[in-house]
C-alpha cells in the first residue's frame, strides 16, 4: 500500500499542486509571479519561483512539462521500477540537447526526430545510467543477453 492508497485526497492535491508548479514554472520568464502559495489557512508555505527556475534555468524549466509526464504523474513511476527520484536523477544531469529535444515533446502533432530521439535515450538513461545506448530496444536486447547468460 502506497500513501496515494492511504490517503487519495492528499495524494491528488499533491498531484494538483506539483502540476501548477511545473506550469507555473514553464511560463516563469512571461508572467510577473515571484511566488507560488500553496496550502489553506494557517498551514501554507510560499514556494518562490525565482529561485527554483534561476537554479534550475530556461532549459530545464522548459522541459520539465515532459519530465512529469514520463516520470508519472503522481508519486509511482510510469515505468517498471522506476520512479520520480530514478527519473530526477537522469533529469538533473541531462545534457542540454536532451532537455531541448524534452521541451519540444508536446509542442507540435508529432513529435520531432530530436524529440523522439532524446525521450529515448532519457528512457535508456534511467535503466542503465551513463550508458551509450539510445534505443530501447538495444537496451531491451542487452537485458536479454544478460539474463541469458546468467541462466
């Protein structure tokens, strides 16, 4: 059982939340917001964009809307295994090409070749870190060898 299971309501506002932020961020640069308030009452916190979006920068902030959709959108991953902190950790040391092909998933009716291509090796990047490989299937294939070979 899960905390989502646990507590569905919280886990949706959590959801709800982590999605205006992302939003929020995305658009930083075009709106006059320095903060983001979240919660009710006595029991809110001020998240300040400024100094999440100077940190993290254009690049990152642009990408993060397919960041959230790849890495699930609530606290299970959308991949067997892997989950917001695997997909976090291949998303913080992206390369710039990575996360430009990343920004423009969702930007058009079909995804770009670069598109296509780094949402790959970003997918490959969480199941073998630092790896050449950037194709699923070649990864799939390298999987299999080694399970065979193990067998």
């Amino acid at each position: 059982m899960t905390a989502s299971d646990e507590y569905p309501a919280a886990s949706s506002r959590f959801v709800l939340h982590l999605a205006k932020l992302v939003q929020l961020l995305q658009r930083y640069p075009e709106l006059e917001l320095e903060a983001f308030v979240t919660g009710v009452g006595q029991n809110h916190r001020i998240i300040k964009l400024g100094a999440i979006y100077s940190t993290r920068g254009d690049k990152k902030a642009a990408a993060l809307p397919s960041f959230h959709a790849i890495s699930g959108v609530d606290v299970r991953g959308s991949f067997s295994g892997k989950g917001k902190i695997s997909c976090l950790k291949v998303f913080t040391g992206a390369s710039k090409k990575t996360l430009t092909g990343l920004a423009a998933l969702g930007t058009s009716d079909q995804p770009s070749e670069l598109a296509q291509e780094t949402a790959e090796q970003f997918m490959c990047s969480m199941y073998l870190p630092n790896t050449k490989i950037s194709e699923v299937g070649n990864l799939r294939w390298l999987f299999f060898k080694q399970n065979q070979t193990l067998s």
